[in-house]
C-alpha cells in the first residue's frame, strides 16, 4: 500500500464565458513516506491544481485521492478541515503568514487549532525557529523580515503539526536563486532529519534538481 496514492484523478473546472478547462488528465502517481519529491512543469499544466487536491483544499471532478489506504475524496468538508489541519503542512508561494503575529507565534498558532498545551506550543516553535536559523528573528512580524525568512517561518510552521507530508506550491518562486537553493537545502535537511515526506512544485530547473524524485506534468498529465 502506498502512503500517498493519486488513482486517476481529472478536474474539468467549470465554465467561464462558455469554456471549460480540463486541468488534469487521469494523473496517477504514488508518493512514499519519506519522499522528497517534485511536481515539475510549465505555466498551466496543472501542478497546483494537483497539490490543491492532494492537500484536500478541492475535490477532484473524477478519481480517488487515498492516505495510508484510506480514501479521502468523499469525506464531508467538516472532517476535510479537520484532516488538514492534522495531517498536511502548507507552504505557498507568497508565504501567507498571519501579518499581526510574530513568527513565534505563527508557529505556535497553528499548534493551538490543535489543542496542544501552551507549554508544547512554545518550546516546539522556539525550537523549529531555532532549527531554521532564525532563532534572532522569533519576535519579529513577517514585514519585517526577508522573503527568504519568511518562507522559513513557513516551513517550521508547516512542520510545527506534525503533518504526514509537507506540500509546498512553487515555495521559491518569490526568492532569487541563493535564497530559494538554501531554502531547499533546509527542506531537505528536515526531510532526512525528522523524516518529514515533502512534496513541491516548480518549473526552476535548480529546484527540481534538489528533489528524490521528479513527477513531469504537461497538459494535466504525468509524462515520465
Ligand atoms: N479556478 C479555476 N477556474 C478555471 N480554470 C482554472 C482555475 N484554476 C486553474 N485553472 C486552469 O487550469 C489549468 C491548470 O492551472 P494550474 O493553476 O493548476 O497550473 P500551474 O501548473 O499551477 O501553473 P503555474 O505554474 O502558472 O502556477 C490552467 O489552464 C488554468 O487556466
Ligand atoms: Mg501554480
């Protein structure tokens, strides 16, 4: 059984001034506890409609989206939150941290729609800070960091849940090079430290040449 398993999914998104787009095209794929893995391919070609999916935020139009077995595609949107919540981290392209917290506190927020003790809270976001090198910038709110610390500050708070897998869409997009490649060189060190499976997009070809293992989609399809 695989961790992750993709069976046949298509989306057709509904009309807009009397056409409709078929974004993906029967995608299978299986990701593996562990996987360090990247969905790669143009402008259109479905890669975040694919993780979109995968991290339960939309329903595929047909195909089924099935977690350590167990089949995700019709369970109601009150338990879907509730499944994301627990079981998937999110990093996005333009960061979307909560502007009025500090970074400790956006990481501990998220423990906190969880119900984890205060004491918890802290001491794993002080850590994870730690861990990502901003250990000087705790108590400073995302405008007043860089790109790259803020997408930092993402990626302690998506593992901050203790999600089954990381899904980031294109988490380098707003970074120049240096900056994206150290914040891939840090997912990946997470990746072997803690065990934590990501999953990401891009088209840059310096990212997807840091991933275990390349997903290839063109016109809602997987190529490889
Ligand atoms: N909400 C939507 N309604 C209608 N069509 C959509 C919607 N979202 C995406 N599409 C279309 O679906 C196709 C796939 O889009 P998607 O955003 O998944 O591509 P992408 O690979 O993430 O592109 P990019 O690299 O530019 O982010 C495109 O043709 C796009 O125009
Ligand atoms: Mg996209």
């Amino acid at each position: 059984m695989a961790f992750i398993e993709i069976k046949n999914v298509f989306k057709t998104y509904a009309e807009i001034a009397g056409i409709s787009t078929l974004a993906l095209n029967g995608v299978t794929l299986n990701i593996e506890k562990g996987d360090f893995a990247a969905i790669a391919g143009p402008s259109g070609s479905g890669k975040t409609t694919l993780l979109n999916i995968i991290g339960a935020l939309d329903k595929p139009t047909t195909g089924q989206i099935y977690y350590e077995g167990a089949d995700i595609t019709n369970i109601s949107i009150n338990r879907l939150a509730d499944f994301r919540l627990h079981q998937i981290g999110f990093v996005f392209q333009a960061y979307n941290l909560i502007n009025v917290l500090t970074a400790l506190e956006n990481v501990e927020y998220i423990m906190l729609l969880q119900n984890r003790p205060c004491e918890e809270r802290t001491r794993r976001a002080t850590e994870l800070l730690a861990r990502v090198g901003l250990a000087d910038f705790m108590h400073r709110r995302p405008s007043q960091m860089s790109g790259g610390q803020q997408q930092r500050v993402a990626v302690a708070r998506a593992i901050a849940a203790r999600p089954k897998v990381v899904l980031a869409d294109e988490p380098t997009a707003n970074l120049d090079s240096k900056t994206a490649g150290e914040l891939l060189d840090l997912m990946k060190e997470l990746n072997k430290e803690k065990g934590v499976t990501f999953l990401f997009s891009t088209h840059d070809k310096m990212v997807m040449d840091k991933a275990d293992k390349i997903f290839h989609v063109k016109d809602g399809s997987i190529i490889n």
